[in-house]
C-alpha cells in the first residue's frame, strides 16, 4: 500500500522528527536508546521556562550545545532517500522537527525548520541573530552563560525548546503545506509534540493519504493508510525506489 501511494503521489509533503537522525548517531528523545528515556533530567534543559530562570540550566545547555552529535554528523540513507524523492518531482517539502539540518547537508532544498536550528543564537531580548559558532567560541574560552553582544540579553540556540512559541510564519506555512498535499509522509517522530503532530490530523483531514513511518507506535496511527515499523534507512529508500518504479534491493 505504501509503494502504491508514493509511486501515485504528485504533491507529497514528507514530516520528519528525530528518528530519521539516530541512523547519523543523534540520539532522539524518546526512542530505546532517546536522551530522556536513559536520562529524565535532560528534560529539564529543553523547557524554555527553565532556560530563562536559571543560569545553572543555561550553563548546562551551553556545555551540552558544545558537545552535541550534530556538529560531525552526516546525512544517513534515510535523508539522502528524501532527497531523491524531491529530485523526482514527488516530494515537495521537508517539515522537519529536527534541528541538525541534515536534511539540507544531505542536498534537500526545500526544507521548513519548525523547531528552529542549532546553527544560529538569537538573544530573547532584542531578537540579534548570530551564527552559533561564535557563542561556542565564547564557551570555548571560559564564559559560561555568554550573553548577547548587542544588549546583553540571554542568549540561547535559535531552537524551539518547550513551552516556547513557534514561528507564527512558519507553522502556518507547514499548514498550508500539509492542507493541500495528497500524501503525508511521516517519519521518525513519536508525535507527542505539538503543533507539530497536529499536521498529521491537519492533513488526513484535508484528504491526504497518511504513510507512517516509525519504530514505535504514535497517537496518530489510526490516521494512517501505511504504517511502517522498519529502520528508517531501509524503509525510506525502498519508497524512493517505489516513486522510480523499481525494485529495491538494499
Ligand atoms: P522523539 O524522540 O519523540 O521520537 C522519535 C521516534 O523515532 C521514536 O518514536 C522512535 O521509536 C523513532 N525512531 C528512532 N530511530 C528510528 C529509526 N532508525 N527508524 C525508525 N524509527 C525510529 O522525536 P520527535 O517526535 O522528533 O520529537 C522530539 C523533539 O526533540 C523534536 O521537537 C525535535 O526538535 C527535538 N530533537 C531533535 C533532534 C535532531 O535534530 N536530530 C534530536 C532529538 C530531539
């Protein structure tokens, strides 16, 4: 049934999460081997609430930004299989929760970060935007909770952590963009997130045909025509295959 519906689809719009990263070596959150399943206080660093109100969480989210995955991390086959769907004319936007922009590494072009990306820092005060590598410079050097240059705000990675808002423009065109495709691909979200996980309802509502593709089971399984349990770098190239009509062989 997947195979069918990609090899038909015309406007696909594909929503992506952590999942489709851990095959690069970027834990997710909540998968066997997810950052808060081996560690429930890493939570505590992404709530926006605790960011702003303690030093002690900015300091640790500095350390963490410094050390994460991402920095050497590379496109898996999973990335380069969207890749090649966007190539072929199928898919026509990555909305992706992730913050890595693997996607874009991999050489996808039209990608919507809808939880912001970890290679810039912005300042909650005046809203000043800087490529993240000179606040890791700063932390480099010995300042722990580097502020912002321009008005000495705090400063923090331009992600959305939670309980903070998402861009208004950015949702809504993820919105528009899940309302008027004819097949949603998810992959590799546990879709406990929202808005984020809001578009798969959004769209199946719209009429378009959902494929699932995750580990786990989500909240939005019924919603589903497809429901795909394998690992993401097998399952997302045998359906880049399916849209050139061949046969996959991994
Ligand atoms: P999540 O951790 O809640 O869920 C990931 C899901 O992917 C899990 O259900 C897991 O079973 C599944 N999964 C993991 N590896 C898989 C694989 N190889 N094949 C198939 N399924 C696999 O992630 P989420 O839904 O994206 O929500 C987490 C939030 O944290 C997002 O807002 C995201 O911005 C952020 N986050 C981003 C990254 C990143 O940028 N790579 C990493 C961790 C968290």
């Amino acid at each position: 049934m997947a195979r069918e519906l990609v090899a038909g689809a015309r406007r696909m719009v594909a929503l992506t999460g952590a999942g489709v990263s851990t095959e690069s070596g970027i834990p997710d959150f909540r998968g066997p081997n997810g950052l808060w399943t081996r560690d429930p206080l890493a939570e505590r660093l992404s709530r926006f609430q605790s960011y702003v109100d303690s030093r002690e969480v900015r300091e640790a989210a500095w350390r963490a930004r410094a050390e994460h995955p991402a920095w050497g991390a590379e496109p898996n086959a999973a990335h380069r299989a969207l890749v090649e769907l966007e190539r072929r004319g199928t898919l026509r936007l990555v909305v992706t929760q992730n913050i890595d922009r693997l996607h874009q590494k991999a050489g996808a072009e039209r990608v919507l970060e809808l939880h912001g990306t970890m290679f810039e820092a912005v300042c909650l005060g005046c809203g000043d935007r800087r490529g993240m590598r000179e606040a890791l410079d700063r932390v480099a050097a010995g300042e722990a909770d580097p502020d912002c240059r321009r008005c000495g705000g705090i400063l923090k990675s331009a992600t959305i952590s939670f309980g903070q808002a998402l861009d208004p423009a950015v949702l809504e065109r993820a919105r528009v963009a899940v309302c008027s495709c004819d097949v949603l691909l998810v992959a590799g979200s546990s879709l406990t997130v929202q808005p984020a996980a809001g578009l798969v309802g959004l769209a199946a509502s719209s009429g378009a045909r959902v494929i699932l593709c995750n580990a786990s089971p989500t909240p939005y399984d019924d919603f589903a025509a497809a429901v795909l349990r394998g690992p993401l770098g097998e399952v997302l190239p045998a359906l880049a295959s399916a849209a050139a009509g061949e046969e996959h062989r991994p």
